[in-house]
C-alpha cells in the first residue's frame, strides 16, 4: 500500500506541474506542419524542404541520438515548461534500452522519428545491410512505442545517405530530414553561449530552418532553456512537424488531460505492454 500511495503520489504531482507548466506558458509552438506533399518533401529524393515548407523565422527542433536517461529526460521537462514540440531520432539500440522514456516522447506530443538501429555510418555498408539496419531501428523504435508507430521520418547517421537508400527510403514513404540543417555541433562541446551563437549565427543567414541537436548530451539539456529563450528573443517561431494525415493520430498527443496521465503514468514507473503495430520497415522477420 505504501509503494502505491507513492506511485499515485508521484502521478499526481507530474500532473499538476504539467498543467501548470502548460498554464503559465507565453510561447509554444507557432503551428504544426503536416509533413509529405510536394510543398514539404522534395519528389526526386524523399527530403524535406525547409526552404519551401517553413516560413520566414521559423524553427524546427530535432534531436538525435538518444533516448539517454538524464539528459532526455532533463530536454522533455524543459520543452514541457515552454510548451514546445520536437522531433526526435531515435536510435533503435537506445529505444529497446530505454522504452518507458520514447513512449515519454510521444505522450508528452512529441514526434518520434528513427535514426538505424545502431548508427551505423550506412553510406560505408553494403545496400543490404543499409536496409537491414533501418528496418531494425524502426522495428525496436515500433517495439518500445507499443501500440503506436514511429513517424515515416529518418535521419542518415553521420548525415551519410546514398542516392540508392534515399530512393529505398522514398519508395517506403519515409521522409529523409538531412538537410539542409541548422547544425549545433553540440556534439563537439564547447560553452553554451558557443553552441547557441552558432545556431543563431547560422539562422540570421538562412533565415529559417531545422535545428539539429543532440539528446544525448548533458551539455544540450543544460543550454536548451537559454537556448529557447534566445529563439524567442530574436523573434524565431518554433512549429511542430508531423506525418500527413496524423495530425489527430495517437502518436502525436492531443494535449489536455489524457495527455497529462499518460505522462504521469509512465514517468511513475508504468511499462504496460502493447501489440507492435508494423509497416514496411518493420516486417515480421526483423530481429
């Protein structure tokens, strides 16, 4: 009884912050894209077009490579404070490692996209075994979700993408967000103030455009706030990017109360299993 008066306990309090984080926000996202016609995704290659699909001052953020514990989990609390959705590139190898927190991403109303199973550098592997590890990643970023789907969005490791893997990725109705970028190379380190210079430097040239981050990083968690705060000082918009046709889709969270729970839910320990729902990248004989 204990124990469950601390899970209900912790629940609630996640819930109430929630919705008070939520109350309180100035910001948030601008609007929300549907990702997938010709004015979003180019026909030749299956890319997005940030240059045709984004407006003058807006922002996309994305971010690749996890779910870490910590650092993940510190980046989803601060979107949630400034009511603002991401994308995030999951690596298959960290989303079996870690389910409880991708299934954290997409009940909060975060898009969840996919980054290979184990990110590889596939421009260096055989055609073969490129398929092979998108089709793995997708199938444990499917596993980890449960019920719900990944987004039909990758993103190449290494940005290393093959004319051959584009057209595979095309003809499976991916979306394939490699450029061009905002590149943080947050990766690298380096000071806060540095990484979030080189983001605003690289907008003030473009004018728009898909921030690359990393949810891996202590150091990205530590400097996303400032980094918020400097977006919406220089009069950037953030929008939200989701798949065609799933805009009231489950895996892109409505917001409100369900929401809330679900979070409150999974952040208190919950890991309730579901059937895997698959598609084309995640056939039955994936392993």
């Amino acid at each position: 009884m204990r124990f469950l008066a601390t899970i209900t306990g912790a629940a609630l309090a996640l819930t109430l912050s929630l919705s008070a984080a939520q109350a309180a926000c100035s910001s948030g996202v601008s609007r929300t894209i549907s990702v997938g016609g010709a004015s979003t995704v180019s026909s030749t290659s299956g890319q997005f077009r940030p240059g045709r699909a984004l407006r003058e001052n807006e922002v996309v953020l994305t971010f690749d490579d996890g779910p870490m514990p910590g650092p993940t989990t510190r980046i989803l609390r601060v979107l949630d404070e400034h009511c603002v959705q991401a994308t995030f590139f999951v690596v298959g190898a960290m989303a079996r490692a870690n389910p409880h927190i991708v299934r954290q991403m997409a009940a909060r109303g975060h898009t969840v996209g996919t980054h290979s199973q184990s990110h590889a550098n596939l421009a260096d592997a055989s055609h073969e075994d490129a398929i092979r590890e998108i089709k793995r990643g997708y199938a444990s970023v499917s596993a980890a979700l449960g019920s719900q789907q990944p987004a039909p969005f990758f993103r190449f490791p290494y940005l290393a993408s093959t004319s051959s893997l584009l057209s595979y990725l095309s003809d499976n109705n991916s979306v394939v967000f490699d450029g061009p970028l905002i590149d943080s190379a947050d990766w690298r380190g380096g000071s806060s103030a540095s990484i979030r210079q080189r983001i605003l430097s690289q907008l003030e040239t473009r004018g728009r455009g898909v921030i690359l981050l990393h949810d891996i990083k202590s150091g990205t968690a530590n400097l996303l706030p400032d980094l918020l705060d400097d977006l919406e000082e220089n009069g950037y918009k953030i929008v939200h990017l989701v798949p065609a046709g799933r805009l009231s889709d489950t895996l892109v969270a409505s917001g409100g109360g369900d929401t809330n729970s679900s979070v409150a839910a999974l952040e208190a320990g919950s890991d309730r299993s579901s059937s895997r729902t698959r598609n084309s990248l995640s056939p039955d004989n994936v392993r």
